[in-house]
C-alpha cells in the first residue's frame, strides 16, 4: 500500500557506517527580482554540497518532494513556485527526478499592494541526497522592494519550464485497492530514453511508476493508484497530469 513510503526509507537506510556528511548540506538565497504591478518576480537559489542532489515537485520512487511554507509573510496573496526542467537519475535500483548542486526556484508573487515591499517570511522542506538521503528545512526571510531591474537570468529561468503537450484521454478502472489508470498522450517521440510521470493533484495519493508504450504518435502510460483509504476513490479528471521528459526537455499535458 505504502511503497513510495519505503522507498523513501530505502534510500534514507542505504549502508554509510563510513560516510562523512558535509556541514553545509543546503542552504538558500534570494535573487530580488522585479515588480510588475501586482506581480512581483524574484528567484530562490537552493545550493548544495557538492555531488548532492534535491527534488523535483514529483520526486520519483526514491525522493523527497519539496515542501513550501510561506505563511509568515506579508503584503502577499499567493506564491506559485515554478519547477525548472529537471533530470532524471536512477541510483540503487530506484529511479529520481530532480536537480544536482544547485537549482533556482523562480516566484511569482501576487502582492495586496504593488506599490509597498514584500516580506517574506517561512520555510521549505526539502530531502538531500547522496549515498543517503537527509530530510533539511531552511527557514527563510527577505524582504522584496516594490522596485526592482528586470533579471535576464531569471527571466530565462522562468522560460525554463515543462511545454504544453497535445491532448490526453484516461481510462480508468476500480481495482482492490484503489484505481489502475491509462492515460494515452498525443505526443511525438522525444530523443533519448521517454520518462513518464503522473500526478493527480493529491499527494496522499501514491501512483506508480508508468508502464510505456510507445505506438507511433501516441504514448500510454499505465499506473495503480492507491489512496489511504487502501479502496477505490473518485478521481477528478482534470487533475490529471502527465508529463514526459526525454533529452533534456519536458512536455506536460493537464486534464483528461
């Protein structure tokens, strides 16, 4: 029922008897960005030791999603942080999606008044992983000023996303324990190894690893879906997202 749970205990139980950890496994930094209106752009920097990786917002069998609390701040409606294309690395038999070294979060802030500055206040929970994984949370705080010159670097970063793909169609079936799912995707091969990835909008859930098939233009993905409950449960079907990364781009398709 659990299995992405021990996967994730897998990982954080790998042998180390002799493994040294480094003092500055993470920490974060704040690129201030520019305001435009009400919106205001800045960056969040996520640097790790070398050799050290962290998470993507679907982490795979063997990860830790990223976590974002924000609720210390001010003059702030909404933070939607966007997830940067990231890899795809297989270690110990579990395969992980994510970023090494160093990645950059852009936000995009919706403040109640685009003329005062932003506080930010609040902390985000992340795993760190090498030969183990380790759980850090950094607490952060700066404040943003309603001014601002607009970034190259981070206006790039925020073009650094999954495209949109073509339609999707699912099929879906009640199983013992939950749902078995096929979501058929309109999408041309991609160069390199496809890797398939779907999220339905509820992290309790836990969704399999994908079965591919590959049928000319079209991509099927088979995953088993199961709730806490451990029995069948409705599924909204515009939740769905399914995203295919191949050769270093990324096409997601939303709603099915």
């Amino acid at each position: 029922m659990f299995r992405s749970a021990i996967a994730a205990l897998l990982c954080l139980a790998t042998p180390a008897l002799s493994f040294e950890m480094p003092n500055d496994l993470a920490r974060a930094e704040f690129m201030p960005g520019w305001r435009d209106g009400n919106t205001h752009v800045a960056g969040l920097t996520i640097k790790m030791a070398p050799g050290w990786k962290t998470y993507w917002r679907a982490p795979g069998e063997g990860g830790i999603p990223p976590r974002f609390n924000w609720s210390g701040s001010s003059n702030v409606t909404n933070v939607e942080v966007r997830f940067p294309v990231p890899k795809v690395y297989n270690q110990n038999g579990l395969q992980s999606i994510g970023y090494s070294d160093q990645v950059t979060f852009p936000l995009v802030i919706t403040t109640r008044n685009g003329s005062a500055p932003v506080s930010i206040e609040g902390e985000i929970n992340i795993g760190v992983c090498e030969e183990i994984c380790v759980p850090v949370t950094l607490k952060l705080s700066t404040t943003l000023p309603a001014v601002g010159s607009h970034d190259r670097g981070l206006a790039a970063l925020l073009k650094n996303r999954p495209e949109t793909g073509g339609g999707l169609a699912c099929e879906i079936t009640p199983i013992a324990d939950g749902l078995r799912m096929t979501a058929v995707a309109t999408i041309q091969q991609m160069p390199g190894e496809e890797i398939a990835v779907i999220e339905i909008g509820d992290p309790e859930v836990w969704v399999s690893s994908p079965k591919l098939v590959r049928k000319g233009g079209k991509l099927s993905a088979e995953v088993e879906m199961v709730a806490p409950t451990a029995k069948p449960f409705a599924l909204a079907r515009s939740d769905v997202r399914m995203t295919v990364l191949a050769g270093g781009r990324a096409i997601e398709m939303l709603g099915c």
